[in-house]
C-alpha cells in the first residue's frame, strides 16, 4: 500500500490525537517501577528481543491484535497479514545476506495508562530506538534513529498491540560523535550534572528546516525545563536587529551606506568628525570604533576610538546607536519594527525584547554562575538592540531557518551579508553583516554569532550550502564548555573545522 497524502493526514491526525489526550487531566506517566511499566516492556521485549531480533515471526505474531494497523512515515500503512507478509519476505527474508537488530534508546520510553470507567484497559508506549545492520563476518552497522509510538489493549486479559507508528527516521552522520550523549535522555541528564549545567537547549536545522528541539536539565530544584523554555541570549540579540536593517534596506527604505548621524548623533560624540563617518554597514560589522559599552571608559561617555571602517572592535553601543537612528526615521519603536518584520511573519509569538505581561516567568530559564547560585533576573522594561532578547529554541531557530533562506533579503543584501566585511585577525574567520564567517574552504562557509552574560551563554551556527544549522542555550557562566561535544556531534566534519578555526 502506498503511501499517499491521505495516508499522512491520517497518521499525523492518529498523532495530534494522541498528544491531545496525553496532555489532557488524569493522563500521567508511569514510574518504571510500576506493574503496567513493567507488563508493557516485556510484551516490547517479546516483540523485539525474542521475534524481530532473530526473525522467529511464530514467537511474536500473536501479539498482534486481529485488527492491527501499521503505520510507518515514509513507507507504507498495513494491515496485520500484510504487514507479516511484508516482515516475512523483506527484512527476514533468509536469503538476504544480513538483518536487523532493533534497540530502545535508553530512558526514552514512556507508559501511559488508558482508563475507562476507573479500570485500565489499555496503555500507550512511547519511546525511541535504533536500527543495526548485521553481516556475517562484520561488525554491526549502525543504522536509522526513530520514534514510535505504541497502542496496547488489554483483549480477554492478554495484552495486544493494536496501533504502531513509526517516524521521525534520521540517519546519523557518519563523520560525528557516535556517542549516544545528547541522544539518549538519561546519559545527557548525567552529563550536565557532572559538568553542573543546570538547562540545555539544543536546535537542529537540517535541509533548511527546524528540525530538532532538545531541552534538558532543570529550570530550578524539581521544575524540568521545558520544550519551550524562554531564555536569555545576550548577543543573539545583535542579529535580530540586524536583519531588521538589512530587511529595510532590501525594501528600498533604508541605505547601508549612508551616515546615520543624519537622523541620530549621540551627544558625547556630535563634535568628533569621525561620526559622520558611521554608516549601517560598518555598525553591523563593528567597524565603528565604538567600545563595546561606554561604561567601561574611566569617562564614563562613549568616544571613537579609531577611524572607523579602519578595523574591527566589537561594540554593543553600535548596534544602539543604530536602533535610535531606525527610530527617529521610522516614528517606531524597535520592538515594534522586529515584530512587522521578523516576529509576526515568522509566528515567533515567545520572543520579545523586554519583560512585559507576556513574558511567562514560569518557562524562563534562569541564570547561574558556576557554584550553581542563581542570579537575579534583570526584567529589563526597554529595548536594547545588542543584548537581552527572550526568545525559545524553537522562534530563534526558526528566525535563523528564515535568515539562511534569504527571505525578505534581496539578493545583493544576502550577498552582502555573507561577505567578510573585515578581517578578524584570525585565519579563515571575518566578519560579516551581523553575523561572524566561517571559511570552511572548499566553497563552504559558516555563519555564527554567540551570547555571553551573567548566566548566559548562547551560541549559533548556519551552514547555508548544506542547509545545516545548530542553536546552543545555556543559563551558566560556563556553559560554553558544553560548545565542542555539540558541534563534533551535530556538524560533523565541519564541526572539527570550525574547532580547529578557533584553537589556531
């Protein structure tokens, strides 16, 4: 049986089903210690361990309930007799020259129990697992990572699976970490506790698209951090402000290259002639001269410290002095501009500038330094175009999907963007507009920016050749130290020339 778009609308509908009920009251996980926990993973082990793990379909066939449905992402919809029929001439095929092994991915599985009138009649089983390719005379290969989704029914006191789905199949990279660290829930739990990481996010961008979001650890004793935690990320701000102006300027309404102190001029500098030397194009590529904030000068005052367009200095005051010029030419605040542009069109509905009675307090992750005492949370009630912006794994990795396609861009921004606009003093790395350049070399590159405050430390890649992206979170002051393991594990090869880059 094919599977066509009737098929996907019928299995996505089975899978908005279960999650709504899931999520309804009275529907709670097992404990692993429990007797349903434990019933429906031996009748997993009967079914995977002792028939599909030696292809003896007599010892697991009738686990199957009479009506039994298969359903699988990307191949087909059976029924019982044709799903062991296909089970049977397929992967146990005995002529072939190998087959399968099935394993559960630890920590992944979860029971739910399904109740009527009081009484338990059946139970869900949800979970991941893993494929491995078996030879005679080789080792085994590991294959395809899925979800799946199990329906248990309790018919005249024996236990039948009457619904299967499977999805979500993603082969690993051969070239990453074949660890099962960040694919395994209860390694990666262990890991962040003996690194003391309180929260990790992680966002996975493969062919353009979001296609991960992993949220570990704890927002505080006994609270889970959330699928859609809201964090802190510092300097991942700088890019949405960014693109803000390079949006503007692929509509015709605003000029890279011309001065801004034609609609802002800060006090301290009006009598500096190098301020009329400040254009977009330099603020976003740090080229401005500024420091990075004016508090850091014994005067207190901000000053140029250099010609600018002469070299690089980071500078967060640029990116506010840019923001007050796009105020004073468009009468909008920029909170206001960035959701016209970027949050509204992208449905980025968890991501704000400041605190405001939308922010759910309940969801925010955090700040802690490295004895594991929490910060205060600074609720900032203004904008700032360099720092602060709350945002979830989700909107921001959406942001960057959007960025790395070039919507709302015209080509010669994009182009631009992409650019090294000034050398960073370190082999192979530049920068470009509102984002850093890696030269991966062979015509590959990457884009990147980080975050770095008390209790934050963020960090982004995008690979637009190969449509590959990666988002780091973390509420600790030394969170950066989770960055290596990710990137080798998640980018591969390109991953190690991006480390190497670095440590040059």
């Amino acid at each position: 049986m094919n599977f066509n778009k009737s098929n996907l609308f019928q299995l996505k509908l089975i899978l908005t089903g279960l999650f709504f009920f899931q999520i309804q009251s009275g529907f709670s996980q097992e404990e692993k210690n429990s007797e349903l926990y434990k019933t429906i993973m031996s009748k997993d082990s009967l079914l995977f361990n002792v028939g599909f793990n030696t292809c003896d379909v007599s010892q697991f066939e009738n686990l199957y309930a009479d009506d039994f449905e298969f359903y699988h992402d990307t191949d087909s919809i059976s029924n019982k007799a044709q799903f062991l029929i296909n089970l049977k001439k397929g992967i146990c095929d005995k002529s072939r020259p190998y087959r399968y092994r099935r394993e559960l991915v630890t920590g992944s599985t979860e029971v739910y129990p399904l109740y009527k009138n009081g009484i338990v009649y059946g139970a869900i089983q949800m979970g991941r697992h893993r494929f491995y390719e078996i030879s005679p005379g080789k080792p085994e290969q590991a294959g395809s990572y899925a979800k799946f989704t199990h329906l248990w029914l309790l018919k005249n006191k024996d236990w039948k699976l009457a619904r299967s789905l499977s999805y979500d199949h993603q082969m690993p990279d051969s070239t990453a970490d074949q660890s099962t660290l960040f694919d395994e829930e209860e390694a990666t739990e262990k890991w962040l506790k003996e690194n003391n990481i309180p929260a990790l996010g992680i966002g996975v961008i493969a062919d353009g698209k979001l296609k991960q979001i992993k949220v570990f650890g704890s927002l505080k004793k006994e609270v889970s951090a959330p699928y859609n935690t809201i964090w802190n990320v510092a300097s991942l701000t700088k890019p949405i402000t960014a693109i803000v102006a390079l949006k503007l300027v692929s509509q015709g309404k605003w000029n890279l290259d011309e001065p801004v102190y034609k609609y802002w001029t800060d006090p301290d500098v009006a009598n500096d002639p190098n301020n009329k030397l400040i254009t977009t194009r330099l603020i976003i590529s740090h080229q401005t001269g500024f420091p990075n904030w004016r508090y850091m000068n014994k005067s207190g005052k901000l000053d140029i410290q250099f010609k600018p367009g002469t070299k690089h200095q980071y500078s967060g005051e640029g990116f506010e002095y840019l923001r007050k010029a796009l105020e004073k030419k468009f009468h909008k605040p920029l909170n206001q501009l960035a959701a016209e542009l970027i949050f509204e069109p992208l449905q980025m509905t968890d991501t704000q500038f400041f605190w405001n009675a939308k922010t759910d307090e309940s969801r925010f992750a955090i700040g802690y330094d490295t004895k594991g005492n929490a910060y205060e949370t600074n609720k900032n009630k203004t904008a700032n175009a360099a720092d602060d912006l709350l945002t979830t794994i989700k909107d921001y990795g959406t942001f960057l999907c959007s960025v790395m396609n070039g919507d709302g861009l015209s080509k010669k921004v994009f182009d631009d963007m992409i650019t090294p606009q000034v050398n960073k003093e370190k082999k192979n790395k530049y920068f470009g507009l509102g984002f850093e350049i890696y030269d991966l070399e062979n015509d590959t590159y990457a884009l990147s920016h980080g975050g770095a405050d008390q209790g934050v430390q963020t960090l982004v890649f995008l690979l637009p050749k190969t449509k590959q992206g990666l988002l780091i979170f973390t509420n600790v002051d030394d969170g950066y130290k989770v960055y290596k393991k990710l990137l080798l594990h998640y980018l591969g090869e390109n991953g190690k020339k991006i480390i190497a880059i670095e440590t040059k």
